[in-house]
C-alpha cells in the first residue's frame, strides 16, 4: 500500500476517530465546566459568605420583640411577609364559588348559595383582595363555560355551599362547647 493510498483511507492518520472523540471531549467540557463553577460559586457563598440559619432566627426573633410584626422602623419583617399566591387562594374560595353562581346565573340556572353567602362576606371582610381576585378569577373561568359543562360547574357551587355550610355547623357546635356544653344541665 502507498502512503497516497493510506493518507486518503486514513489509516496512517487514524482516520475521523480522533476528531470525534475530541469534539465528544469538548463539548464535555464546555457543558461541565459553568456548571462545576457555579456549584463552587454556590458552595463558597453558602459556606464563608452566607449568614448561618441561627443569626436569621435571632435577628427574627429581636425584630417581634422590637416591633411586633413590623420591625423597630415600621417596615415589615421579612420573617412574617407571606408571599400569598392570590391566583391559587382565589380559586379555592369561597367569593370564587359565590362568583361563578352569579355569572353562571343567567346561561346554567341557580343553585341555592346561602351558606356560601355568609362565607363569602367573612372572605370579603377578611381579605378583600382575595375576593378582588376570586371574581377575576370567576370571570376568566366564564371563557371555558359551555352548556355541557353547566352540570359541572353547578355540581362545583354546590359543592362550595355544602363545605361553607359544614365550617358554619362547626363553629355553632364549638359556640354551643364553649357557652356550656349546648344545655345539658
């Protein structure tokens, strides 16, 4: 065989294995390495840079003392802020139920929300927001309503009162526990 022969076959030169195995070994490297630095960027903050758990409980702890909720300038403790998720509260409620019975009215029929009623105006006077955001929430719901899927949504409602009025016979069993035991004499 002549070296011509062998250059172009590439058996002298090792052929294309090399160049893929060096391409394979580049684009190890160049994937692994940004995530090998910032898991040492990570750890290196966590371990010299990042106040131990102890200090945040410590400086919770003096900023009630200081404050109460707020802490000693009037601001609010990041300790005690809740992120509340009012997209994912809103559709739970008890406004949100009461809302879609309202706007359902005229295209599915009525359904019988007294107990929801009552919860609902608790939700309003609790968190008016939440009510804010349940009949948005309520409104964009009425785009996916059909006329088969009335049965649904009134089965939904339904379902809301039968919970609002289980938490009012709740609360009148623990009025009647704690004004004495409901009349047992």
């Amino acid at each position: 065989m002549s070296t011509e022969t062998a250059v172009e076959t590439g058996s002298e030169t090792g052929g294309e294995t090399p160049k893929k195995k060096r391409s394979i070994v580049k684009l190890a490297i160049f994937a692994l390495v940004p995530v090998l630095l910032a898991g040492g960027g990570y750890a290196g903050w966590t371990m010299f840079l990042a106040a131990p758990a102890e200090q945040h409980a410590a400086e919770a702890a003096a900023s009630e003392v200081e404050g109460g909720e707020h802490g000693a300038e009037g601001a609010p403790d990041e300790m005690h802020v809740s992120a509340v998720d009012y997209t994912i509260a809103a559709e739970t409620s008890f406004s949100y139920a009461l809302a879609l019975s309202e706007m359902l009215t005229e295209m599915c029929g009525t359904v019988d929300t007294a107990a929801l009623e009552v919860e609902a105006g608790k939700e309003a006077h609790a968190d008016g927001m939440l009510v804010h955001h349940s009949w948005a929430a309520a409104y964009r719901r009425m785009g996916t309503i059909t006329d088969r899927s009335c049965s649904m949504m009134l089965a939904e409602i339904m379902n809301a009162d039968g919970r609002a009025y289980a938490r009012q016979a709740e609360a009148v069993k623990a009025d009647k526990k704690a004004s004495g035991g409901g009349g047992h004499h």
